[in-house]
C-alpha cells in the first residue's frame, strides 16, 4: 500500500466511514494498483470523507487526477491514479458491489 494511499486510508477514518476496503489490484488492471472503497450515511457524509481525503493528501502535495460525483454524492470517485477511492452511499455500493466485480483483487488488512 503506498504512502498517500494510507493517508487517504486514515482520512476516511477520521471521518467515520464505514466499511473500509482496499483492493490490491495489481496484475488485475491495468489502469490502477488499488480501490480503497468506503461508504458514507448521508450525501453530506459523503462529501465530508472526500472533503478529508483531499485536503489531507493536498497537504502531501497529492492532488487527483479525476474527481467524479461530488454534487450527487451517491458515489464519487477521486483517481489518484495509482489508486482511486469509492466513497458511495450504502444502497449504491450495494447496487455496484465493486467487490464482487473485482474479487481476484487481494484484500489488504487495513489497521484501525
């Protein structure tokens, strides 16, 4: 897991998102090496996790390549090219099942 990646990682914790998942995608795409894949409660919630997650990288100089969904908020997508973060709505993650589409991707324990 890269540095930047961790740091998205921790953002979305502090902001309480819910069911964290990282995706290790290599040798599955070629477009990324990870997903980091979490769910927020409200369109609010949503936006406030990639509110965290950009300002944070941005302090590390990182901005995304790509930012999609944010006014909708039922799934926004930041590319940060070596990963791209999911933070969706819990009946839209359901609906996507980003898992399920990518399950010969490795699961990367993530600390709490």
């Amino acid at each position: 897991m890269t540095r930047h990646l961790e740091e998205a990682v921790h953002a979305a914790q502090g902001r309480k998102a819910l069911d964290l998942r990282v995706l290790n995608l290599e040798g599955v795409s070629s477009f990324t090496d990870f997903f980091l894949i979490c769910s927020g409660t409200s369109t609010r919630h949503t936006q406030a996790i990639c509110d965290a997650i950009v300002e944070e990288l941005k302090k590390k100089g990182a901005s995304p390549a790509h930012l999609e969904g944010y006014t909708q908020a039922e799934w926004i997508l930041l590319d940060y090219l070596d990963f791209v973060v999911h933070i969706f709505l819990e009946r839209a993650r359901e609906f996507y099942d980003l898992e399920r589409l990518w399950k010969k991707a490795v699961r990367v324990a993530i600390a709490d």
